[in-house]
C-alpha cells in the first residue's frame, strides 16, 4: 500500500454492501447505504504514552472491524474507497 498511516491511525478499505434483502429484493444503488465494516489494509504504530513509549495497537492488518456511520476520512486510493481511522473509532473487530 502507498500510504503509511501515522500514530494511532488505521486505513481500512469498505466491504461490499449486500445487493439484495434476505427477502430476495434487490436494492438499487441509490438507496443503498454505505457499509459499516471492512477490512484494515494499513495501522499506524501506535500513539506515545506519557513516559514516551508507544502503545501497541489492537488491530492489525487483515482484520475485520465496525466503524461508525460518520467516523474516519475518505480516500481513494488504487481506485477503492478507503477510510482512515483513529483507532478509538473502530467498534469492534469480528472474529
């Protein structure tokens, strides 16, 4: 990847949206929203503490994770949308 994010920050490239309900209706790509979750493509090394060490990061790359609906910077990089995140701003991480 082209892009090293800094600190506690984290690229994460957007999964694909479902294209239709469990019902079997599809849905058209103007009412779809965007999708919640991806996965981590880029983790920055971590933010210093107060005695000048650097915390670990929790996620790693591969990851799967939830994000907020309005969290992150979006990117385009290599034609994908991406986002860049703090790491507080990741939810979760599915197993």
């Amino acid at each position: 990847m082209k892009v090293k994010p800094l600190y506690d920050r984290v690229v994460v490239e957007r999964t694909a949206s479902e294209e239709k309900t469990a019902g079997g209706i599809y849905i058209p790509d103007t009412a779809k929203e965007k999708p919640l979750e991806g996965i981590v493509r880029a983790v920055g090394e971590g933010k210093f503490n107060d005695s000048g060490a650097r915390n670990p990061m929790s996620v790693a790359e591969g990851d799967r994770v939830l994000f907020g609906k309005f969290s992150g910077t979006e990117i385009t990089l290599e034609g994908k949308e991406h986002l860049i995140l703090r790491e507080d701003e990741i939810l979760a991480i599915i197993k």
